[in-house]
C-alpha cells in the first residue's frame, strides 16, 4: 500500500518560506562540514535551489523567515552534549564571540552565503532567534510565524535529517501544514550511514507533500 500525498497548495496569504542555516559552514566548500556533505550538496545542487527558492518568494511578496544556527562562547560549556552536538562544537561550527559581537562575523563560517545576502538582507527577510540543537523549540521561529498569520509553510536548508527535519517535526506538532523542498536541503553521507536517504524517507512519512525546488517555484510562480 502506498502512502497518500495529502498535498500542500501554495497560498499568498497564509505561507511562507522557512530556510534553515544558509550559512558557510554547511554550504560553501570553504566550510567546516563539507567534507561530509559536500556530496549531497553538490548532487542536489542544494546551493543553487535555495537561491531560486528564495528568489521565487521574493518575487510573489511571500514572507520568508530564516532560522540560523549560531553558538556563543557559553554554549561551548554545556556539560552534556549529543553526538551531533558534540561534533559541531569540537569543529566550532557557527561560532561567534556573542549575541551581540559581530566581529569577525563577516564571511565566517557563521555568515551567510554570498549569493543569499540580498534576499536576506534585504529587510524583508525575518531572521529568528538562533535554534541551538536542531529544532526551533529553542528560538522564536513559531511565534514569528503565528504573528504573521503563517499556518503553511515550505521548508528547505541544511541540513537534511537534522535541522530541517526537526523543523518539519515541531512545526506539525505545533499545527502548521508542512511541505518540503527535498532538493533544497543536503545532509552528512558517511560511510556509517546516508542521512540524505534517511530525511527524505521522513519527509514522504511526514510532510503534507515532498516537492523539488522546480515544483514549488513553478507553483509559487503562478499566484
């Protein structure tokens, strides 16, 4: 038997694009992480998806909310970390040197990419809180959301069977209808395991539908 696709239809006043950590560190070559998802990166061509994600938005009027990751020198004295966790402090991965220090932030690890600074700087874009695990239980996407009006919402970013999914995960239980841009997310492939195969098997098993970028923006396109 196989699983229904309840299907997730665009609406000008009520969705929004969520974009997870577009930031260096998971999405240029230069970054902490790429040798483990440099791959599935560049398969997806993740880097250029989420540019015409956010484009497509840009041009519809449709609110997009970017939930970044960063972690001060205070998180790196947390007494019991994750495996994940653990890994992305030992690399110092989206590092930076306070809430409200910004130096040495540009073109860190921690900053955006390049080609994404115009969407999201543009004084539109809303930029929560930092998640500080994987999910947004911890920041203050959901209320951004709520004020906005938002109940759907499309999500992509990195990564894939991390942030993203857990995401998808929270918003559902917190009620918002959720599709997802598969190949605008990339996640870890490792020789132990795929996390790319892993998320987009939950997205199918979780979301009201599992697009591709071409999809959504086509649909985005034609409101």
């Amino acid at each position: 038997m196989s699983l229904p696709i309840p299907g997730f239809e665009f609406d000008r006043n009520s969705t929004a694009l969520v974009v997870t950590d577009p930031q260096n560190d998971f999405l240029s070559p230069d970054g902490v992480t790429w040798g483990v998802v440099g791959e599935s990166v560049s398969k997806n061509q993740t880097v250029e998806n989420i540019e015409s994600l956010f484009g497509a938005a840009k041009k519809a009027s449709l609110p997009v909310f970017v939930s970044p990751h960063y972690y001060y020198p205070h998180d790196h004295k947390w007494r019991f970390e994750g495996a994940l966790e653990k890994l992305m402090h030992d690399i110092h991965m989206f590092d930076r040197p306070g809430a409200l220090d910004l130096d040495g932030f540009a073109s860190s690890g921690a900053d955006w990419l390049e080609q994404y600074k115009p969407y999201i700087n543009d004084g539109e874009t809303i930029v929560t809180s930092p998640h500080k695990v994987f999910g947004p239980e911890s920041n203050d996407l959901v209320l951004q959301l709520r004020k906005r009006g938002v109940n759907k919402v499309l999500l992509a970013g990195m990564s894939a069977n991390l942030c993203v999914e857990s995401h998808l995960r929270e918003l559902l239980e917190q009620g918002f209808e959720v599709g997802v841009a598969w190949d605008a997310t990339a996640a870890a492939i490792v020789p132990e395991f795929d996390g790319m195969a892993a998320a987009v098997t939950n997205y199918h098993m979780l979301a009201s539908e599992t697009v591709t970028t071409k999809e959504a923006v086509e649909r985005i396109g034609a409101l």
